[in-house]
C-alpha cells in the first residue's frame, strides 16, 4: 500500500487527543461519611464497572475515527499491480485490432480511430528505459512487428501507416505472442494492453485452447500472470447493414443464359433498415434490385437475374447502394468462367452409316448445341481404336458410350489417367458386358468403375410394366441441385434397360440417381485425384427416352462443367489465407503469375520441386486472377476473396466470460478510450482507498454519536458521583451538602 499525500499520516498522532482528554476529565469520586447502607455500595459498584467500559468504548472510536480520517486524507492505495512508466523500468506489449468490425463509425469516427489515438497515448507514457512491441490482428505484417522498440518511435511509424484491415481478429493468438514477448524481457514491470472492440468470436482461438485444456490449465504458463489491461473500442455503433453471402448458380455457364445470383444481407442495428443492392460484372452495372427491408439484428436475402454477355474469366461484385455505419463490409465478390471451352473427348464403339442412329448422336448435340461455335465445351469425338494412342491428359472429361471393355495396356492407361486427375464417364449400351467390365476394373486395381456392375435388367411379365422411372435425384450434389424442381423434369425418364451396379455404402462413392425400384442408375466414385461414373442405361433412344426429354441437355452439360471444376462460382478465400494451387502429375508450370484486385501483375518462377503453386499476400478483399504459364499452353483461373461473414456481427464479449479466459492475469479496464489518463494514474498510484477510509471514518462519527447518546444517563439517572439509580426497594437517603 502507498500514500500518495504521505504528510497527511502525521495527523495520526490526533487519535492521542480522545486519550488526554479522558485522562483530563477523570473525575473521583467525593468520599462522605455515611452510614452503612449495603445495597448503595452495591449499586455505587456496578455503575462505576459499567461506565468504565462504556468511556473505554467510545475512546477507541474517537481516536480510530481520527486515525481513519488521517490516512484517507493521505490518499492510500493498493499497488499489488506495481507501477507503470514509474522509477524501474517497463515492458509494454500493445495488441491493436484492426479487424474488419473496428470500421465500424460510432459518433466521434470509427472505432479503429479511437484505438489508433489510446495506443498513442499509451506510448506517451514511456520513459527512458521502458520499451513496447506493437501486435496487429490483421492486414500486411510490418517488419518491426513484434519487435521491442526501446524509444517508441518504430511503433509511432506503424501506427501512422497501419489501417483497417479486412481479416478476422484472432485476439488469442494475438495474446499468445505478446506474452512470450514479455516473458522474454528482464523488466521488473510488465504489462500487456489490448485494444480492441471486444468481439466474442475475436476469442475463439483462445476459448477452444481453454476447453481443450482445461479451464484450470493456463494456455501460456509463462506469461500467464501478466496484467492484461483491456481498452474497449466498442462504443455506441451507428446503424449498419453488410453483405455477409453472395451465391451464384448458372444451370449452364454460357453466355446468353440466365444466372441467379442470392445475395443475403445482415442488419447489426436495433432498427429495420432498407436498402438496394447492385450486382456488378467486370466493373458495369448488370442488375439492381428494389429497396431491401432487413429486419432490426436480422437478415434478409433478395435474388438478381442477369446473364453474361461475354466468355472468360468474369469478376462479379455485389455492392450496397448509399454508406451506412462501416463502407468494409458493404462489398462482396465472385468468379466465373463462362464459356471456357472445356476439352471433352467423346469416345464410341464405330460410326454409323445413319448419324441420327449413332450411339453418341444426342450426347455430342448435348455437349455442343451451338457447333462449335463459342460455346462453353470442346468436344472431341473419335473411336475406341485411338484410345491406345490418344493423349488422355489434354481432356478434362472422357466420354465412353457403348464400348467393349477396353483391353489390358488401354485400361491401364485409363486408370493413370483418372489417378492423375481426370474424368471418366462409362455410358452403357449392347456392347457393354458386366462380366468383362469387372474384370477390366479388377485388372486395373479397382480404379475404372465406381462399383461393380450386374447383368442388364429388362421388367419382366412378372412386374406387371414395360419401363422403370427416374425416381430420386442427389439434390444436394452440384450438378444436379438445380434439376430437382419440378420433379417432373427427371421423373418423366423411363427406362427400359439397364445394367445395376453394387453400389455399397462407402464414402467415396456417391450415387447419383436412382430408379423407381430402388437401384442406383447414375453413380459417382471418387478415384485418386479424379473420378469415374458409370450411367447404366444408355444415350440413345433404344434402352431409355433420356435424350428426348428437356433434361437432358441441362444434365450432361452440367455433369461436364462439374467435373472439369468449372461449374459455378469457386468457393471464395478469406483475407489473408493463402492461395493455393496444387499442381497435375506432369504439369507443373514453369511460372505463375497473379493479378490483385489493384491490377498489380506479380510473376514468379516455378522450382521443380514445389508441388503445389501458393500465394499469401490476400490482404485486400476481391479476384484474383491466375494464369499458369505451361510450356505452350497457359492455364488461367480466378479466386474471390471475401471477408469473414462474423466480423459484420455487432457481439461484444461479456466481462465475465473474459475474466475466466485470461484467468490467472490480473485484468483493469479503461473507462474511455479516448481518455486513459485515470487509467493511467491508477496505474501510476494503484487502487484508490482514500474514499473507503472516509467513508468508515463517517460511519465511525455515526457509530459514536450513537454510543455517546446510548450511554448518557436519562432524566434522573445519575452516575457513581452522583444520584444512584438503586435496585427496586432499596431506601433513597439524600447527601448532605
């Protein structure tokens, strides 16, 4: 304990006032002459014993009324936190927020400016000899981050330069490293400050770690006793509404046809809020909708239909009309390739003399509708007899409709095509012999067919029927999700033949489409790095009216964008997660280069041995373009880069489920992050305890007044020098004069 008015204790001395003054006023008792009176001794007795205690009593609390008002007027204190910036030196570590969320406009500017102005007051406390390290949770690292400055100045420059990023705050991890920063240094003082708008899922890092070990169990033994001094930024937001999912779905990825785009909006407000929303392609207004309500703390969606009107790689943004509480959040991106040309070998037994009566007659008018012209496939059409010599790796799908079991050396090229990557769709039809096809896939290693095949079923007398139906779609599988509605767009497929498969329940295998009597027709297995399906009836019109009905089209080119990984929008990254992009057997590029949503192009060459191509600098919210430099070919792609759906959230942490985080560090919170200096002085001068001593010294003065008033004789009574107050039947004899 400290004073910070230390003069103030020699007032102590006063409680020796009550002292003298007793001793003063002591009075004895006048000895007369009287007669023997046993019961006046008695009762002369008894109220001096009383009385004694009773004046001892109220001694005691005058003079510790005095000695209480002494020290509080000495301003004591607890420093059990010891001194900051004081005579010895310190050790600061300050981690700042700059998180999407501290964006966020709360009356006196954003949150992230009210951070930006306590760190700097905080460095104005240093004093030679202190030194601070500065922690960001968010955005490009600077060198100096992390690092001990011993003047502050390093950290004045990152402070200036330092923004909001659009990263989700991971404040444990954050902690984490400023704890084993400071338990590193030899300071006698230690403190650690976080500044930040204290969302609960900026903790969720640290909560998992806690629950993982143990709520007893401290995460970073040796600073886990540090004073964690907390700034909270929070403040009173202003209303805001943000983008928090865009998803976008074409039935067929092609210019001229429609595309839905959902876009879902979260108001953190306490007030419904209404509000537009553009959708943007390749930087032109493409569609808009009406006014949006968004309920208070709720969400909203709207749908926009557009359609592309060119091909390649097309960068789509989706954008808030108008500024609300944070412009951070108010933007969200996707990407497509349209009309990409995707490499398609269709493979049959033999021509026919009669086209329309070809085997692969529907399937290459499905797989391109236009006739090569512009359209979102390349399809290549070619007989079994050239697939001993045919390069498999420059398709991304492969097509075999009715064929022979291919023998041992092309089975075996099949097998490394789809381990490598590709994908291999079995069509059935009269050459198609269950008996050889599973001794090919068995000679292969089991990597040809998704499941081993039976004999082909034909509905007997017996059943009573001449077709089985398309009962049962997978709906939640990508290719098919939007074939579900109406039903009748894939119940109206009879089938008339067909080769079941064994479909077991394994979680590679994925059965696509199943008949009204319960077996699979359509199954999916994943092999390696591709996949094989097999369709267990046929494309032509002898086994099945698939190709005659409106599915069918839609189904195949759906199929094919699927497995060549260019059916919808690729999912979108997070800010600052790596770009990855794991290179083919055989195919590593020889540079790669990246375009930023700021335009900068960045090249960089391959080494031979790096398996996989992966970018880190995802700092900024947008598309990423991609462009793999093969020789004499150049792969291209692009990748949205979103920020996380919870940094929109307005959900501070509680005070107390905080305490049990930080648990055993000793925790002080700042009143106004905009003014820290009472944080400061009771840093500097520890717990103020002048007002608990003032505060006993009144109750004190009550107490005594009290007593004083309790003990006083009544009218009448008087005490052992006086008139006697005798038992009950006792004679009352006057004194003389």
């Amino acid at each position: 304990m400290t004073f910070a008015v230390p003069l103030f204790l020699l007032a102590t001395l006063a409680a020796a006032i009550p002292v003298v003054l007793h001793l003063v006023n002591r009075q004895k008792a006048r000895q007369l002459p009287f007669s023997t009176l046993r019961f006046l001794r008695v009762s002369v007795q008894k109220t001096r014993r009383r009385k004694q205690v009773h004046d001892l009593l109220l001694l005691v609390l005058r003079a510790g009324v005095l000695v209480l008002l002494a020290l509080g007027l000495a301003r004591p204190a607890l420093t059990g936190l010891g001194t900051l910036f004081g005579g010895e030196a310190t050790a600061v570590a300050i981690v700042l927020d700059n998180s999407l969320s501290m964006g966020v406009r709360t009356g006196e500017g954003t949150r992230f400016d009210a951070a930006k102005a306590a760190a700097i007051e905080v460095l104005g406390q240093m004093r030679e000899g202190d030194e601070v390290a500065l922690f960001l949770t968010g955005g490009p690292v600077f060198p100096e981050q992390g690092r001990r400055d011993r003047t502050g100045e390093t950290v004045r420059q990152m402070l200036a330069q330092v923004q909001v990023s659009y990263e989700r705050a991971d404040l444990g991890a954050a902690l984490r490293q400023a704890r084993t920063l400071l338990a590193e240094t030899d300071a006698p003082n230690r403190r650690l400050f976080v500044i930040s708008d204290m969302q609960e899922h900026s903790w969720d890092t640290l909560r998992r770690s806690r629950d993982a070990a143990g709520a007893e169990v401290a995460e970073d033994p040796a600073g886990a006793e540090i004073p964690v001094i907390l700034v909270d930024c929070h403040g009173l937001p202003e209303a805001n509404v943000a983008v928090t999912d865009v998803s976008v779905e074409a039935p067929i990825p092609a210019t001229g046809l429609p595309v839905q785009a959902r876009v879902e909006l979260t108001n953190s407000a306490a007030a419904a809020q209404r509000r537009h929303v553009e959708l943007y392609v390749n930087g032109t207004l493409t569609a808009a909708s009406p006014a949006v309500e968004v309920p208070p703390q709720g969400r909203a969606s709207v749908d926009l239909s557009f359609a592309f009107r060119q091909g390649g790689i097309q960068r789509g943004e989706v954008r808030l009309a108008g500024e609300d509480g944070s412009p951070f959040d108010d933007r969200r991106f996707f990407a497509m390739e349209i009309d990409r040309g995707i490499p398609v070998a269709v493979v049959k037994n033999r021509a026919h003399e009669i086209p329309h009566l070809d085997d692969t007659f529907y399937l290459e008018a499905a797989l391109d509708p236009g006739g090569g012209e512009g359209w979102a496939m390349r399809p290549t059409v070619f007989s079994a007899e050239r697939l001993p010599a045919e390069p498999l790796d420059q398709y991304a799908v492969i097509y075999c409709v009715n064929l022979a079991a291919p023998d041992g050396d092309t089975a075996e090229r099949l097998a490394a095509y789809v381990a490598g990557g590709g994908n291999l769709v079995w069509i059935a039809g009269e050459q198609t012999d269950p008996e050889a096809y599973n001794a090919m896939d068995a000679s292969a290693g089991g990597g040809l067919l998704p499941a081993p095949l039976a004999d082909a079923r034909t509905p007997g007398v017996e059943e009573g029927r001449d077709s089985w139906y398309v009962a049962a779609l997978d709906v939640t599988h990508p290719a098919l999700g939007q074939l579900a509605e109406p039903a009748s767009l894939y119940q109206s497929v009879l089938v008339y033949r067909h080769i079941p498969l064994e479909a077991p329940e394994a979680p590679e295998i994925r059965v696509l489409a199943r008949l009204d009597n319960g077996a699979p027709l359509l199954v999916q297995r994943r092999s390696g790095r591709g996949t094989t399906t097999f369709l267990g009836t046929s494309v032509h019109v002898g086994w099945t009216n698939l190709p005659l009905r409106p599915v069918f089209l839609p189904l195949f080119a759906r199929l094919t964008f699927d497995l060549a990984g260019a059916e919808q929008a690729r999912p979108a990254l997070l800010p600052g997660a790596p770009l990855t992009i794991p290179f083919a057997a055989g195919r590593r590029p020889a540079s790669v280069e990246v375009q930023p949503p700021d335009g900068e192009l960045i090249r960089r060459q391959v080494a031979p041995e790096e398996p996989a191509f992966q970018f880190a600098d995802t700092h900024r919210i947008g598309v990423y373009r991609v462009r793999l430099i093969e020789p004499g070919q150049i792969r291209a792609a692009a990748f949205a880069v979103n920020f996380d759906a919870e940094e929109a959230g307005d959900r501070p942490i509680e005070r107390g489920a905080l305490e049990d985080l930080l648990h055993p560090a000793p925790l002080l919170a700042a009143d106004d992050p905009r003014d820290l200096s009472a944080l400061f002085t009771g840093l500097r001068e520890g717990r103020g305890l002048w007002h608990a001593f003032l505060a006993a010294v009144l109750a004190g003065l009550v107490l005594e007044g009290f007593l004083a008033n309790r003990f006083t004789p009544r009218h009448g009574e008087r005490g052992a020098t006086g008139r006697a107050s005798l038992p009950h039947g006792s004679w009352v004899v006057p004194l003389p004069k």
